[in-house]
C-alpha cells in the first residue's frame, strides 16, 4: 500500500462554481447544512455570525436602473493552498486544529482541537470560518435526523466547509474493501455539488486531466493554480491564496468583482496576475 | 521586615508574574474550557445501519423524487433521486429541509380539540375515536337539519387520490362546496377550455423551446416543477438558447435571462397583443396554417385595431423598437415559447393575459409541437365506482355552490378567493369546513378578511400535520402523517408535457399517533353509514390507493414514478378569439384597489424560492438562508428605487409603515436599482404567526396588505398588486 502510495500523484480537490447557471436558489447552503450538522437559532438575520459553511452571496454590477443586474455567488471555504500548503489560516492556527492535508489538498477543521482563540478567522480573506459564540440547541426531537457521519460542534470553537471530507473517506474505505486505492470521479461529491439544480458546481480532482473540474478551470500549477480558461477566475487572486476554487462567469464585471482594483486600472490586463 | 512602597510593588509584581508563568492559571482556563465543551447537551448522533429509501417529495405540487438516506430507523438527510423524470438528481432548499418538518416541534401530534377561545391555542388531546366521533356527530346533525350543502372543504389541488376522496365524500354527503387553493394552473386550465375547446392540463415543452418569452413567469424563483425549471435554465444556457423576461423588478429570473424588459405592471396582455400585431404586420407566421383557424379575422382586426405598436407602447411602457425587434426574434426563433403566470403562480391572475399569451403561441405555431405548449390529457388512473347518493345528497347537490363556481361563473371549478365575501357579507354560510393539505388563512389574499369570515363556520375540522394558522385556528385537528411516513399518489406536476405519476411512501414509522387523512375520510363515512358507508367500499386508505393504481402499483412502488412513454394530447379546434376575448377590445389593466392620491405607490409582490409561500411555511434552514436585505431580525424589507427613496426621503435600513387600503406593516427600506421607480416590493412567505419561533413573527405577510380582485371572466383572483403609501417611522 505504501509502495502504491509513494508513485501516485497527490490529489488537489477543487470545485469551479458557474455563476451564469448559479440561480442564487440556496441549495448549496441547506444541502451543507443538512449533510454537516450545522446548527441554527432563532434569529439568523446577523450574517457575520450566522453559520453558513457555504453563503450565497449577491453581487449588484453598481448601476442604476434599468441598467442594474445581479449576480450569485456560492462561497464555500476555498481549500487555499497558499505556497506549498502554507494557507491563511494554516500558518497561524496555534493548535494545529486546522491542517493542509497533501493527499487531498483539502484543508481540515479539528474541533476537538481548536480552542476558540480565532486567529484563522481574523487570517481568512473569505469570511469561510464561523466561530460557535453558542452551544447548538436542536428543538425537541430534532437530534433524531442528526448525521453521525459529522460530529455537532461544541460552543467556543471555530467550524468551515471540509469539502464534506467524511464522504471522502468513506469513498475510500469502499474502494479499498473493493481492492482499489483511486476513486472514480462521481465516488467522491460534495453535498452542494450533489444538490444543486441548475448543475452550477463542478467537483473533482484539480491535479487529474480527465476530470471536469481540471478541462474548466485549467489550472497552471507552475504560477499558483492560476486558471487557464480566461473566463475562471478566483476570488481575491492577487492575494496569493492559491484557492482551489474557481469560478466561472461569461461577464465581465462579475470577474472584476472577484478581487479589488484601484482606479483606473487595466482589469483585462491585470486581473489574472 | 518593614514593608515599604518598594518591597509591596515588588511582592505584587513578581507575584503576578510568577503565577503567570507558571502552568496554573492556563491549566485552569483550558480545563474549565475543556469541561464547557463537553456539557452533555452538546449530542452525538448514534451509528448505525446505513439505507436508502426512495419518495417522492410533496412540499409543493413540483414532484420531484427523492432519496432518503437512513441510518437505522432515523432518515438523517434527503438529496434528489438519480434518474427521475422531473427532477434527475436536482433539489431545492424546501425538499432538502424535509427532515426538519418531520423531526420538527411543529408537528400536531395527536388529535386535539379546541379547549379555549378559537385561535387562543388551548388543546385537549383525545383519542382518535373520540376525533372520528366529534366529526361524525356534527355532520350528522347537519345532514338531519337538510343542510348537508352547508359542508365545504379546501384541498389543495382537485387531483389525486386524496382530494378526490374528500370530493367523492362531500357528493355522497350531499354538498358541491369542494374547494381548492387557487393557482396559475386555474387560469392556464380555463384558457385551454375556452381556446382549445379541451380539459386539459398544460404542459411545457421547455427543455426544447429555444427562444422563451416570459411574462414575468418565476422561471427559477419557483415557477412550475422548480427542479425541472432550474434544469431547463441551464440547458438553455449551455446551448445558447435565448430567455427574454418581462416584469418590473430584476427578479432572479430577470437577472439570469439574456434579457430584461421592465413593464409597468398589469400590462402584459397588452404587450402579448403588440407583439401578435408586429407578427402579423410583417407577415412572420404560417399564412397558410393559421389564417384557417376559427377566429384568427377577429383576433387579426383587434391587435391591428387596437394595438398598434405606438399604442402598445404607451400602455406598457416599452419603446416601440424593443416591442418590434421582441416580435421579431420571438417570431423568427425556430421554436418560441411564451409563458406567463407571474412569480411562482400562486395566484391565478388576469384571464385576458393568459388568452393574449396563448394566442401568441398558436400565432406562431407552438402547441402541441416540439417545444411549444401541449394540452395534456390528464391521467385517469381514478376509476371509482358510481356512487349512489340518497335523496338527501341529491338534494344537497342541487343547490349553488358558496363561491358561484359553475353558476355566476361558468367556466369556474372553485373560487375560493370569493369565500371570504360571500360569508362576511351575509350571502351565504357554511355550518362545516374541513381544511387539508392548505392553509388559506395563511395564503389566501386578505387572509383577514377570511379570518373574519372563519369565525362565522361554527365548525372546522382542520387534517394539518403542522400546526399551521388554520389548524391553530380550528377546532379540532386530526393530524395527518407526514409525507415521510405515508402511501400517497402524487398526480403529474403541473406544466410537465407528459403524465408522470409519483408514489410517496413510509420512508419512517409514523412518529406520532397521527393518521393518514385518507383514513381518517373512511372512517367518518363509515360512521355516518347509509350510502355515504357504501361509497367508500375499501377497508383502509392503503388499500384504497393500490386498488386505484392497480397494475401501476408494483412500477410506483419499485421505482416511485410511473411515466408515460409519450405524451396523451387533449386536441381540440384552435379559436383565435373566444367570445370571453371580447372584453380586450379596448385595453384596461386589472384594476388596483387604492386612490392614487392617498396611495402614491405600488405595491407588489415578489417569490423566492428560499421563502415557501404556500401550505408549509420555511423551516429553520430554509428560513437561515434568506437575505439580510429580505428579513432582518424580525422586520420584513420592501425594495424601492433609490429614486423613489430619495423622493420618500427614505434611506437604506431606515424603518418605515407600509400602508394600503387593505392593512399596515411595519418595513425596513432596501435601495434597490432592479426595481422600476414607484413601486414597492415586498416578498411573500413572511410574516407567519404560526409554526415555530424560528418562522413565526418575523416580517409581514403579504396577504394581509392586498385584496382580491375578481377577474370578471375567470372569476379568480386577478390582483397584481395593490396602491400602497410609505411612512417614515
């Protein structure tokens, strides 16, 4: 198994996000929610502490009627993989509560780890992480449809998308009772991919040519990842985050919207670099 | 020694910094963590056997399969069905929330009967014989006094087995007051009568249309089969298909269409006719095919008559170029569709718009083609016997309905919308209602005003799981199972080109002493006895539904569908210009109540598909989705023009009172360029008082600010909306 493990090139899970299909409909969020346990109170109307693994967020191109339009965006955690697995949140974890996991190129959250000090949260540029500011209180009977796949979490700790990382390792341990060590590409989706209607979200292996995810968003891992298809882009891009995932828009000023610019700046020229 | 200012600051010091030092105090703050974190309410969901379990989802009449995944006895998550004709895999937030309807504190979970005040939400819990008995009792004692007609339920819809069952109980009983929840499906059914000559269903060949043309149709805000629509969308996309969508707000739909016509509201027939007057103008249809067809001279002598693309365009608003270049893609497009039914269709709507719309399609020669718009044939899998009704049901069923369907309006099955009116104001009565699978208190437009009018029903009988607004305003609840935990057949989704039928089934045990309502109808029949016992032959509603399905029994239950291999098309002759077209002679929009002087604004609503609308409200994770510019805290927000805000004096996040002849709300104001200046829009699907504290008392229903407008063809609820005036707070 070793031996195997040691020739075979390691994975890079991503996901390109297709803003032109992406209705904005919120099944990403609730199939997250419904998949990882994720808790809820009374009052969500406070978005920076409402715990959403995945948010939808809506982007308004900044003109006025009738020219005005919108646009959807489902932000997941983006699995950066900064320069050589060094992400944001990685580097300053004092815990080592969240990791960068080579084989997978997924980046975990050990709750039982982590002890509230927040300091991936202030180091995230995507808002992905929630902080449990309460314990989760599910109303009487509701524990009955609670997943064992994914552990509730306790108050005073930090919780983010894992890519639903239990799938993966469930897929695994079905390949190897069947004498596999390689998933196929439908073996591993994330519940967002799974759900979503309008077929929106694309989930596979960045590192592997055959799987859709790698033909859309083309990535160049030479220069971080950087997408080759000049209608991906990913969010923040100038930071150097090297996030796993890619978006796709047919219009201009939503790839604007993905990162910042200074007045007067050539977008075409610059937003890939 | 002696202490002195030095020594004590050096003790304090060096104090301070050797405890901090030393391990003790963070030993401390990471044990006491450590303990909090494991305080027993913190759960651990147990493992077990893993299973799937295949449904079909009935939280809206969509009908989409699903799969239950199940470990042990407990279904821990539902995701889309692979391989379902309607939805393949898709769901949406309500499907994927069913879980939390099912474990959720709002289920009714025995019968109970009313122990206070009406509404006061005082219960007696009693048994179920003791439930049947109490309905039986009472409809006996009506029965006896020769008012059986006195007796109406609402459903909601008027197909499947269940629904028929309260149909075939209420004829053997002697009442015609079977009422259902209005719809688009009302209007688009009524058209096909009147047009087509035929009693069909319509159906959308969307997912092979290449040029749609929407009259502000929620194609992906939860129009039709939602799954089905997000998918079409998206087919559309990756094949280049064109969507073009007209209404006044940059609705979802709007936003994702290739592009977007503002209107000024209520005009859409108008513009229907504008662009059959450009078509026809310029010659871009079949001469040969439609020329022939009954009416097309006078449906040709009225749009050249009467709208002309000048004309047309001062009604709706739109420069004549875009009216011309709309009609000419429309016309040129291989396979055009127009649709129409505004939002989600949860209400009917103006008749005139839904005939102008159909005219354009047959103007282009899209029905029942390829594509285009198909008549189908309903599925009659519901072959019952004849029953035979007694003289006292005989009688009963002579007399008019309550609502005037079938006599002050012809063409009309139910108006459930005229209810509220026809009680208040003396001209009829009812001495029981029963309510399943709805909620008008709720949904229906002037919810109060039915209020009102439900206080005058002695008697209602709600068959609700959930404790919803009319069950909480009923006086005894005879909770049915969820759809999780029963056999129900789901008829074919509305706007599908081809009969589909689903089967839910018991994916769990029934949680709580609850009973299908299909049983519950039998007994009460049973008990009554006589012909009402003998129309109702089957020992269980289990084995009434197997019996109905017959030999699609053993597909539904393998497979949870059962398609029909092609369409079953209802065909008829085409008439251009029924007599009930006559009335657009001369354009005016459906009238909106309110002065223009004390109403300066209007208001109208918008559909989300995070915010459930109709019999069930959103659950805890629908309702977490929804914007902060939608709800924030427990305030509702309306979206304005900026320009309207700035008139208003109005900025954004700022409370207002929203005020129209109907009610008054309190709002927050969201600035919003997607929305044309002057009108104000508010979502529908808040503002429940019902249900649980994570929905209940947040935002303003809807319903409560808008009345019904009678369409004066159709009968149905033609608001669109309804003048409005803001006050700053």
């Amino acid at each position: 198994m070793k031996e195997e493990g040691k020739h075979k090139k390691a994975k890079k899970y991503g996901m390109v996000i297709n803003l032109d299909e992406c209705t904005g409909c919120g099944a990403c969020m609730v199939a997250c929610m419904a998949e990882n346990n994720v808790p809820f109170r009374e009052d969500e109307s406070n978005k920076l502490d409402s715990i959403a693994w995945m948010r939808v967020y809506k982007l308004t191109n900044g003109k006025s009627y009738p020219e005005a339009d919108i646009c959807y965006l489902p932000r997941p955690c983006m699995h950066c993989e900064g320069d050589h697995g060094h992400s944001p949140c990685v580097s300053v974890c004092p815990a080592t509560a969240t990791d960068y996991n080579y084989e997978t190129g997924i980046v975990s959250q050990i709750y039982t780890r982590c002890f509230g000090c927040r300091y991936c949260m202030a180091a995230c540029p995507y808002h992905a992480r929630y902080f449990n500011w309460w314990d989760p209180v599910w109303p009487e009977g509701s524990t009955k449809y609670l997943s064992p796949n994914v552990s509730p979490r306790m108050r005073g700790v930090v919780e983010k998308c894992s890519f639903c990382f239990h799938r993966y390792q469930l897929a695994m341990d079905k390949a190897y009772l069947e004498g596999r060590t390689v998933l196929e590409e439908d073996e591993y989706q994330t519940s967002c991919t799974q759900a979503c209607p309008a077929g929106a979200i694309t989930f596979g292996d960045l590192n592997n040519p055959e799987h859709k995810v790698h033909q859309l968003a083309k990535p160049d891992n030479k220069h971080g990842g950087r997408p080759g298809n000049p209608n991906v882009f990913r969010l923040l891009e100038r930071l150097g985050t090297n996030p796993k995932v890619y978006y796709m828009s047919s219009r201009e000023w939503v790839r604007q919207a993905g990162d910042n610019y200074i007045d007067n700046e050539d977008f075409a020229k610059n937003y890939r670099h | 020694m002696e202490i002195g200012r030095r020594s004590f600051l050096s003790f304090i010091i060096g104090g301070a910094a050797g405890t901090a030092i030393s391990p003790l105090p963070w030993k401390l703050i990471d044990d006491s963590s450590i303990w909090s974190q494991n305080w027993p309410w913190t759960p651990v969901p147990p493992d077990g056997e893993y299973s799937q379990s295949n449904s079909v989802c009935t939280l809206c009449p969509g009908g989409c399969g699903i799969t239950v995944r199940k470990v042990d006895d407990r279904a821990v998550k539902i995701e889309g069905m692979k391989g379902h004709p309607v939805n393949d895999g898709g769901i949406c937030v309500m499907g994927l929330s069913g879980l939390q309807l099912l474990y959720g504190p709002t289920r009714v979970k025995t019968p109970l009967k009313r122990a206070g005040k009406r509404g006061e939400g005082k219960w007696e819990k009693i048994s179920w014989d003791e439930a049947i008995s109490d309905v039986t009792k009472k409809l006996a004692e009506i029965r006896s006094k020769g008012e059986s007609h006195a007796v109406g339920s609402i459903v909601n819809s008027d197909s499947g087995t269940v629904p028929n069952l309260f149909k075939r109980f209420l004829t053997a009983y002697g009442s015609p007051n079977f009422m259902t929840m209005p719809s688009m499906q009302d209007s688009y059914n009524m058209t096909m009568l009147l047009m087509q000559g035929v009693s069909a269903q319509v159906g959308f060949d969307a997912e092979n249309a290449d040029f749609i043309l929407s009259f502000g149709s929620g194609i992906i805000d939860g129009w039709g089969s939602p799954v089905r629509m997000f998918k079409a969308n998206s087919a559309w996309k990756v094949n280049g298909k064109k969507v073009v969508q007209i209404e006044s707000r940059l609705s979802n739909t709007a936003a994702k269409s290739d592009k977007w016509i503002p209107i000024k509201p209520g005009t859409e027939a108008a513009l229907a006719l504008g662009i059959a007057n450009v078509i026809i103008m310029e010659s871009l249809y079949n001469r040969e095919n439609i020329e022939s067809q009954s009416g097309f001279d006078a449906f040709k002598e009225l749009v050249l008559n009467e709208y002309s693309t000048d004309n047309v365009s001062s009604i709706t608003g739109i420069n004549s170029a875009t009216i011309v270049s709309l009609a000419k893609n429309f016309a040129q497009a291989s396979k055009p569709l127009a649709i129409c039914g505004k939002g989600q269709g949860s209400t009917p709507g103006s008749l005139n718009e839904f005939m102008a719309v159909h005219a354009l399609n047959a103007l282009v020669g899209n029905i029942n083609k390829e594509g285009g718009v198909w008549a189908v044939s309903e599925s009659d899998y519901i072959k019952w016997p004849e029953l035979e009704m007694d003289s006292i049901a005989e009688s009963g069923m002579q007399k008019e309905r309550i609502d005037g369907a079938g006599s002050e309006y012809p063409h009309a099955k139910s108006l459930l919308n005229r209810l509220a009116e026809v009680i208040n104001s003396g001209d009829g009565s009812l001495g029981a209602l029963f309510v399943s699978d709805a909620n008008p208190l709720y949904s229906m437009p002037d919810s109060k005003a039915l209020n009102t009018a439900f206080d005058s029903i002695p008697f209602v009988v709600s068959f609700s799981s959930y404790m919803d607004e009319t069950a909480s305003n009923s006086d005894l609840i005879l909770p049915n199972h969820v759809y999780l935990e029963r056999y129900e057949d789901v008829p074919t989704p509305g706007g599908l080109q081809k009969n589909v039928i689903g089967l839910t089934k018991p994916v769990v045990t029934p949680q709580f002493n609850t009973k299908n309502v299909g049983d519950s109808i039998i007994l009460i029949a049973k008990a009554l006895g006589g012909s009402i016992a003998d129309a109702f032959p089957w020992d269980s509603y289990d084995a009434c539904l197997k019996e109905t399905l017959g030999d699609k029994w053993d597909v539904l239950e393998e497979n949870g569908f059962w398609s029909d291999s092609d369409s079953k098309v209802a065909t008829g002759e085409f008439n251009f210009y029924p007599d009930a077209m006559k009335s657009l002679s001369s354009f005016s929009s459906v009238s909106i109540e309110g002065s223009t002087i004390s109403y300066p604004l209007v208001l109208i609503p918008y559909d989300s598909i995070r915010l459930a609308n109709g019999y069930i409200g959103d659950p805890p994770f629908v309702i977490k989705t929804v914007e902060d510019t939608v709800l924030k805290g427990k305030t509702a927000c309306v979206e304005i023009n900026p320009k309207t805000g700035k008139e208003l004096g109005l900025t954004e996040g700022r409370y207002a009172f929203i005020h129209t002849p109907r009610g008054k709300a309190k709002v927050k104001v969201h600035l919003y360029e997607g929305i044309m200046p002057g009108i104000v829009a508010l979502p529908r699907g808040l503002g429940h008082t019902a249900y649980d504290k994570y929905l209940a008392g947040k935002g303003c229903n809807f319903n409560e600010l808008i009345g019904p407008a009678e369409d004066p063809i159709s009968g149905l609820d033609a608001a669109w909306g309804i003048r409005a005036r803001l006050t700053k707070i």
